[in-house]
C-alpha cells in the first residue's frame, strides 16, 4: 500500500487489520504494528495514523456502531422493543469477546474513565438512532443514559457468557428490557395524570381576578 494514502484513510484500516492481534497483544504499538505489517505500511506511518489507544478504540467503536447501524437497515418495521433488543443483540456479535475483553480492561483505568463514558455513550446513540429513534427533547438524553446503563452491564455479562448461543445473556437483555418498558409505562401513566390536575396558573389567576 502506497506511504502516501491520507493518515485519516489509513487508520480505519490499521484499526481493522489489528484485531485478530489484539487478543494476544492487547491494544498496544505491537499489535499496530504485526497490523502494519499485514497491510505493508511502514510502521512510522502506521504511528502517525494511530498514535495512541485512544484513536484505537475510538475508531474500533466506530466501526461497530458503523456494522450494528448496517445490519439494523431493514428492522423498522419491528416493534421499538424488539429493535432495542435487536441492537443490543447486534451490537455485541460486531466485537470479538477477547477483543472487547482487552478494551474493557484498558478503559477501566482511570486515565481513561472520560474515554470509557464517551464511547459508551457513542454506542447507546448508535442503538438508539439504527432503531429509529428522532427524540430531539430531554428523552433523547434519558433513552441514551437507560440504554448505557444496560449495554455497559450486557458487555460485562457477556464477556463471561459460556452458555450455548449466549442464551444467558440475550434472557439478561431481555429482563433489561422489559425493566424498561415498565418504566416507561409508569411514566405515560403519571404524565397522564399530571395533565389532567387543575393548573395552579389558573387558579391563581382566578382568585386575584374573579370572574364576574
């Protein structure tokens, strides 16, 4: 491969030639440059492309969220529930367990706890928006802050999954889910609710100026 492709064309590529090295290696200068190597690029460039972990699990995510909003195409005609869980579902057969086992390790360090937070948000939005999620109001924040809570404890969950299919874990989304969904009942009941009591506005108005 030519030394002279754009170091923002060659780092997606580094990033995807590194993860069948990164169960033995890590997310380190050594599996970027077995990737390198694989590719034929000089390993200086390869540094200059990707020059720390940060950029390394950053564009890896990135590549998932890109695969899961992929195979997410054709699943709006599913109820939003089953899209969520889809997504989750989807989510997680984009990563290699070994290779999201080393990213967790590395993003639990407390040098990169604001990393952590970023990426995990990313990915919730990423769900969100492949289910076909347009809330714009304070539900575009509350859905990605429930569904990161629940994809940050599926990763951990999965990751130590043995059961056939990782049955054990899709029946832990499941659960996730359905917490959810009575939550959001809850909700629309108690927003109902709260519609139909007296406005103290009014009322208000109407003791400082009687109607006649």
């Amino acid at each position: 491969m030519a030394d002279d492709t754009p170091l923002a064309e060659l780092a997606p590529r580094l990033v995807a030639a590194m993860l069948p090295h990164v169960p033995f290696d890590g997310w380190t200068a050594k599996a970027l440059a077995a990737a390198a190597a694989d590719l034929g690029i000089d390993p200086d460039i390869a540094g200059l492309a990707v020059p720390d972990a940060e950029t390394m699990l950053t564009l890896w995510t990135a590549r998932a969220n890109a695969g899961m909003a992929e195979a997410m195409a054709g699943a709006h005609n599913l109820k939003i529930r089953e899209r969520i869980r889809m997504a989750l579902v989807t989510r997680l057969e984009q990563g290699d367990r070994e290779v999201t086992r080393r990213a967790l390790s590395l993003l639990a360090r407390p040098e990169h706890a604001s990393l952590s937070a970023r990426l995990l948000w990313q990915a919730a939005d990423a769900m969100w928006r492949a289910a076909g999620d347009t809330a714009t109001d304070y539900n575009h924040y509350t859905k990605r802050a429930i569904l990161s809570a629940i994809y940050s404890a599926t990763l951990l969950h999965w990751t130590q999954d043995d059961s056939e299919d990782f049955a054990t874990t899709r029946a832990f989304i499941d659960r996730r889910i359905e917490g959810v969904m009575r939550f959001e009942k809850t909700k629309a009941k108690l927003t109902g609710m709260m519609g139909k009591l007296p406005d103290p506005a009014r009322i208000l108005g109407r003791l400082r100026y009687p109607v006649v």
